[in-house]
C-alpha cells in the first residue's frame, strides 16, 4: 500500500478544523501538517455540512477548499445551498523555546465569503497541552469583543462591508480585509494518557447572530469542546458541542504526498556478467523490456557504445541507464569504455548522458564502488549525430494500442462531485521517428454527469458549458484522432504541429514553438490554434463556432520551494483575451501539487465573479504501483465550469514532451538506481 503521512492521527496539534485546515473545531490554530500531506475531512455541525481538502505544499504554507451544505436553505423545504471557499494560512513565526508559533490567515477568500475571515494566531505547546489564541475578523469576529485596532490607521477599517462576495462570488474581496470589530478566540488540546485520545476545549470568537442567509442560530455558550480520536494513524474520528447546544461529528484523513511511494516488483536487473545475447535485436528487446528504453538505433564508434532512445517504463532516466548497462556490458566488445544514452522523445533530441564502462560494472559488484561510478556520469546537451558502425536500427513505423478504465472527475463545484468512468480505446501509429497518428475512443459505463447544471449564464459564446449536451448525447465518443509532427530546429529550439480532432469538443489545427535551453530554469512557448466546435455526438460532424485560440507562456523553476510558475497571455476559446498564472510543486515523490488563476477582458460575463481560478493535483503511477510507470493521474478541482478564460486541451506540449532537457534530480537518484 503507498505511505501515508507517519502519525498524523492522535497527535496535538495536527487536527482538521470543523471548516478544514488545521484546528481545533471552529477555529483555526498557528499549527501546520507536515510538508507534502493531503487533508480530507468531513464534519457536520446542524445546519452545516462541510466537506475539505486540504494540502501543505511548503512549510510555512497551508491551502485548500471547502464546500458547505446548508440545510434547508434552498428553493424547496428539502433542499441544500451549496457554498464553496477557498482558504490559506502562513506561519509568519517558527514556535521556540520562548515564543509561540504565529500565523495569519484568510478563510473563505475568492468566493462569496459567506464564511469570510482573517485572524492573527498563536500557538505554544507545553507538555502534553497546546494552547493557542487568537484575534478574527469577519465570521470568526462576529461576537465583537472590541472595535477594529486598525481603526486608528483608516475611519473605513472601522466597518466591515455586507455581501462583500455578492451573490455569485469569484472575486477576491480586497477592500473587506482585516474590517469590522474583532474578537478573541482559542482554545487547547491535551494529549491523553491514552495515546489514541485528544480533548479539546475552545472559546470561538462567532455569536450566530449573523450567520449566512439569515440562519442565524441560537447559542447558549461561546465555549465548545470536543475530542479527537485515532482509528490509524492516519484516520481520525471527531465529535463535540458546540454553541451549548447542538452537537458535531467529523472524520478526518491524511496522505502524505512528498513520501508516496510503492515498494516495486519490477523484472530484476541483468547480470552484467551473462553470456552475450544472440545478436542486437535481442539486445534492444531487452533494453526495452527491462530498462525501459525504446531503442531506436545502437552504434558503435570507437571506444563508445551509444544507444539512442525514448524512456517508456522508469521516471528516472539514471534508473534506466543502470540497468541498461547491465545489459550492454554483457554483449559490448572488450575494447568498449564508454556507454553513451541519446535521450529523445518523439524523435525531439533532447541530451546525452555518459557512463564509464568499468566503473558501472565495478558498481554492480560493490556498493563501495557506486560514488566512483557517481563521479564520472556526465550529462550534456550536445547530441552530434554519433558515426561508427550501426548495430541496430529500429523501424520507425509502429502500431500500438491499449484499452483501459479512466476516472474523469471533479471536486467542489456546484453540483458537488462530479465523476466519469470510462473504458477508453487508446491507439497510435508512428509514421517515422517525428510523426504520429492517436485516436481515442471512449465509452462511458458509470457517471453522474447528469446532475451537472449550467448556472454559470453569460454573455460569452457557450465554448465550454455545452459539456452536459456532449455527455448526454452519446456513451460513445471520439475523443481525440488527429495526426502530430515534431521537429528541432536548433540547438534549444523545438516545434510541434497537429490537426484533427484535437478534443472532446474541438476539432482543428495548430503549431507550438518552444524555447527550452539545457538544465535552464528558463523556457518559452508559443501556440497558436484554429479550432472548430464539435457536434455533440462526438463522431466527425462540426457545429457553426469557430475560433482562433493561443498563448505565450513562460516557465521558470523558480528554485524556491520547487516551485514551477507558469504565466500565460492570449486569446482563449470565447474570443476573450488574458492572462493565466499557474504556481506548482513537485515533491520528491514525483506528486505534483498546483494552483491556476485566469483573468480576461470578459470580466463580469464569465456567469460567476470576474475570474477563474482551480486546483490540481498529479500522482505518478509509479508511487502507487508495484511496477514503475511514468503514466499519471489527474485530479482537479474547480468552482464552476466557465466559458470565459477557456483553454484548448491540446493532447500534447512541448514542454512536457522535453522534460528531460532539465537534469532535475537526476544526480540524486544514483542511489537509488541499485536497488
């Protein structure tokens, strides 16, 4: 099973908050999740459901989303509002011997802050006591214990705005930040001499009396209290009363995403020392089946052997190119010292890395011997076209195929979650080493897309929101079938183009340019496309919209936190015109945590708020399963689906097609090439 975060459960100060995010019930604590862990909880407290998920993607930050039902607050008697939030938290101060931990929060920011606030905490640990107090505004300060403190700077701090949301939301509510009257809140947990077993005990700075959509409940005492109890480490049951008269349940879990891994039962590694193979068909065989290499031509030029190929099986390409020295070492001629691996993908050259012959060989016989093997790998973005003697050349023409289930789905919308099983038909013929055809073909089994509702009503032409006509049209689709063609056109320079039916709703052609020097933190794209909308039955039929779409995109690993930012200004689908900034992570696990935000000249006619916004979260297949993969799965999350700020979901980019061109963590992974 993978690993999840060590612990979590049933310890003080790592509990979800009632809202999501560490706290206590009500109220938010200074306290953080270890670094890479994924929160989900639930918790009911009359009238409110809430359902979170929440990450720690640095230290010092934690994020993530809610969504509340409020019973009975709907068209009908029966019915539920639904209300989504966004919120973060930052340590502004790391707890010492003498000082408390600090941080300062925004609940419910971005959307229609019917739950709003911002509160300065603290938090101090003593034995087996955390204690923490703090100062809210808005919803957390709704008890008023003492007017605003930031009167003294504006008179307009002194009062907080009503409906600073709206009634749609999708706005950040700038000018509504740190106003109105504040009150105290706190609180402390205490560690049972039962390890499984925390008690809570908080004074929240709410009084009900102001509650969203004129809810406002009763409430006997400001005082709640509540326990925490482990059922694993990970999972953790919750119960209390709160208001002095109404009680909550809640269960929570973790996954720690930075350590996701699998322990793997992949084909052992070759003996070095085997007898040589029959000839270099074999040779390639065996680098493809176990080293996961595509090899596309073998040479031999004097003291270097070179294999030139795609990675298809192993995220690390030092994983592949051990165990493909293994088998090289085993069929090479003596006079051999050098193995040289010509990365490439899609027929795009991407670097050459070098190993010295003996010391690989010397490092399979003695773990000693690895840091002399370590110290002379080279890697280089020099890929001169290798002469010698061709040992073996590959035909580029290839058909393969695969069939298997997907999981589309969507968390946090308005229609709550969103979900599509399919059995998809995946096939593709490579023509030569730079073209391809792929097709897709999609049968839905199981959904419940027919819940979906289109609420988010605008001025724009309808480029997304027709989604619920194509899934209900057909259970088979075409998803994708279109025909693609790279090239390199310099030494950092790489083009793509393509034409077809490019996505579900989308047919049409393209080009895309990219800038990307070796092991530079620094890359530039450009993509241009002119598309047609679909007919809903997803054959070859095309309906009247037609539009020009594209982007110029900048990358930069920032080297903070492992960051990767991504801005991107254009044309989108709805013929408005913007801006996109996506901020990521990468752990170490390979698991990628990320958030995106989309502001276009549409403003108010995006149906919900001025912009866009959605996160995302990227698991490799290879930490969840016992054989490595570089495959992924994707799980996003986002408000509404939107017309405005709508971008073509291109099958492939560059920039992923060349993510070997940075080196990454590649030397790191020496170590754990030998396993």
């Amino acid at each position: 099973m993978p690993v999840h975060a060590a612990g979590l459960a049933g310890e003080l100060g790592t509990g979800q908050s009632d809202f999501g995010g560490v706290g206590l019930m009500q109220t938010p604590t200074a306290r953080m999740a270890p670094l890479g862990t994924m929160s989900a909880s639930w918790s009911r407290t009359s009238p409110y459901r809430r359902f979170s998920l929440f990450f720690q993607p640095a230290e010092w930050f934690e994020g993530g989303f809610r969504y509340v039902e409020i019973e009975d607050r709907g068209d009908d008697l029966f019915d539920r509002y639904l209300d989504k939030g966004f919120d973060m938290k930052l340590r502004l101060l790391e707890e010492s011997g003498a000082w408390p931990q600090l941080a300062l929060g925004f609940r419910d920011v971005g959307g229609t802050t019917l739950f709003g606030s911002e509160y300065l905490v603290a938090s101090k640990r003593w034995y087996d006591l955390d204690f923490t107090l703090g100062l809210g505004w808005g919803y957390l300060g709704n008890a008023a214990d003492a007017d605003s403190p930031l009167g003294w700077l504006d008179d307009r701090f002194d009062e907080r705005p009503e409906d600073v949301g709206g009634d749609q939301g999708g706005e950040f509510a700038l000018d509504a930040l740190f106003r109105g009257p504040i009150a105290l809140f706190g609180g402390v947990e205490y560690q049972t001499p039962w390890d499984p077993l925390i008690l809570q005990l908080e004074y929240e700075g709410n009084d009900y009396a102001n509650e969203p959509l004129d809810g406002d409940r009763e409430q006997d005492s400001r005082v709640n209290v509540g326990a925490r109890f482990a059922v694993t480490d990970n999972l953790e049951l919750r119960a209390g009363w709160q208001r002095g008269n109404t009680a909550m349940a809640g269960i929570s879990w973790n996954l720690d995403l930075a350590g996701l891994s699998q322990v793997k039962r992949d084909p052992p590694a070759a003996d070095p020392a085997a007898p040589a193979r029959d000839d270099w068909v074999v040779v390639s065989q065996e680098l493809e089946q176990n080293a996961g290499i595509a090899v596309s031509e073998i040479k031999q030029e004097g003291r270097d052997l070179t294999v030139t190929g795609e990675p298809v099986t192993y995220p690390s390409l030092m994983h592949s190119e051990v165990r493909a020295g293994r088998i090289l070492n085993a069929q090479a001629d003596d006079d051999v010292e050098r193995f040289r691996f010509r990365w490439e993908n899609r027929g795009l050259e991407l670097r050459e890395d070098v190993h010295r012959r003996e010391a690989l060989v010397a490092a399979t016989r003695s773990a000693d011997r690895e840091g002399d093997h370590l110290y002379g790998i080279y890697a280089h973005a020099e890929l001169r076209e290798p002469g010698g003697e061709v040992l073996y050349s590959a035909q580029p023409q290839r058909f393969t195929w695969s069939l298997g289930p997907r999981l589309d789905q969507n968390f946090g919308g308005p229609d709550g979650y969103l979900y599509r099983l399919m059995a998809v038909l995946d096939a593709e013929y490579r023509t030569d080493r730079n073209g391809w055809f792929s097709g897709q073909l999609a049968w839905t089994a199981f959904d419940n897309l027919d819940e979906y509702d289109y609420i988010a009503d605008s001025e724009l032409p309808r480029v997304r929101t027709y989604i619920g006509d194509y899934l209900s049209e057909s259970t088979v689709g075409i998803e994708n079938l279109q025909y693609t063609r790279t090239a390199k056109l310099g030494d950092d320079w790489y083009a793509m183009g393509y034409g077809g039916l490019l996505e579900m709703m989308y047919a049409g052609a393209g080009g895309e340019l990219l800038y990307r020097p070796f092991n530079s933190p620094l890359a530039v794209g450009l993509d241009m496309n002119w598309v047609r909308q679909r007919d809903f039955e997803q054959r070859f039929g095309l309906r009247d919209y037609d539009e020009w779409t594209g982007h110029l995109t900048g990358y930069l690993e920032t080297g903070i936190e492992d960051v990767l930012a991504k801005l991107s200004v254009g044309r989108y689908l709805a013929g408005d015109v913007g801006t996109t900034l996506d901020l990521s992570r990468e752990f170490d696990s390979g698991v990628r945590v990320g958030a995106w935000g989309t502001w276009t000249d549409a403003d108010d006619a995006f149906g919900e708020g001025g912009f866009d916004k959605g996160l995302y979260l990227s698991i490799p297949f290879d930490a969840m399963f016992t054989r490595s993969s570089r495959d992924r799965a994707e799980i996003a999350w986002q408000p509404l689906t939107r017309d405005g700020g709508a971008t073509l979901n291109r099958r492939y980019t560059l920039y992923d097609l060349t993510e070997e061109r940075e080196l990454g963590r590649y030397w790191e992974e020496h170590e754990t090439a030998w396993e």
